[in-house]
C-alpha cells in the first residue's frame, strides 16, 4: 500500500556539555532535546549555512560539542533520521525500549 512521498531533509545535531544529552537544533528555540522540534532544511546551501551558525554560537556559550548535519527523511509528518546510528541518537537504548526518548513517544 502506497504511504506517502518521503521527502529528504537535514538537521543539526550535537551533544550537550552540560550533562552530553542528545539534542538538536531549532532555529527559534535554540537546543532542543527531541528531534520533533529540530529544525529541517531541504536545501544544502542553507543547512550548511545554519550549521556555521549554530556551531559559532554553541562555541561562544558553550552550549554543545560535536555539532554536525544528519539526513532525516519526513513521510506523512512522520521525522526518521537516515542512518541507524542518528536513529538511535534521536531515540535512546536499542535494548531497552522502556527507556530514553522512544519510551516517552
């Protein structure tokens, strides 16, 4: 049966300093922690234009290390990052579902 057209975007993603959380990047809010409120951007020029800023300013407050652009495909409003290793990021343990983000879902 025919879901849907995914459509391929990117986001930004780094570890946290304070306590090395997950989180994610929106253009209004700042850090987030769920990848539902990260920020997407469909054109790369942007993404890496974003990307720039968002790593100059979590530099000067000192809000997040190991920023970088992920792929996230969004197939009817459903966010599912590409590869298996943001997949986890974005969700928590894969042995124990009961815990971290995806229990919360």
């Amino acid at each position: 049966m025919f879901k849907g057209i995914a459509m391929s975007f990117r986001a930004i993603t780094g570890n946290r300093l304070r306590d090395g959380a997950v989180v994610f990047y929106n253009d209004e809010a700042g850090w987030v922690e769920r990848l539902t409120g990260a920020s997407l951007y469909e054109d790369k020029a942007t993404a890496e234009t974003k990307l720039a800023s968002a790593k100059a300013e979590a530099e000067k407050e000192r809000l997040a290390v190991d920023i970088y652009l992920f792929e996230v495909l969004v197939e009817d409003g459903k966010r599912v990052p590409v590869t298996i290793r943001e997949r986890i990021r974005s969700l928590g343990p894969t042995v124990r579902t009961d815990l971290g983000k995806q229990a919360a879902a």
